[in-house]
C-alpha cells in the first residue's frame, strides 16, 4: 500500500470519529442528571419506608413490662 492510500484512510478514519463524538456529545450529560435525579428519588423512598418501619417497631407492644 502506498504511504499516500494510508494517509487518506487515516484522515477519513479520524473525521469518521469526530463525527461520532460530536453526535453523542450531549447524551453523557443526560444521563449524568437522569442518574442523580433517579438516585434522590431512591434516597427519598428508602427515608419514607425506613420512618413509616421504625414507627410500627416503636408502636409493638411485647408485653414484657
């Protein structure tokens, strides 16, 4: 092959790639906020279910006392 067919190819190759990267520049930061905002949510829900479970412990009565 020829030195000049390598650089062409090289030169398609790397516009090919930066092509790409620009196409999926904006979906990185997407699914960053999508991620933190479904892990608050979960946060949140596991707190709810955590009080509303210690508040029926605490209401248990063992009839030791």
């Amino acid at each position: 092959m020829s030195i000049h067919f390598i650089a062409v190819r090289a030169r398609a190759w790397a516009r090919q790639i930066k092509k790409e990267a620009a196409k999926d520049a904006g979906y990185s930061t997407e699914t960053v906020i999508v991620t933190a905002l479904l892990v608050i949510m979960g946060i949140a829900v596991i707190g709810i279910i955590a009080a509303k479970v210690m508040g029926k412990a605490q209401g248990i009565d063992l009839g030791l006392g």
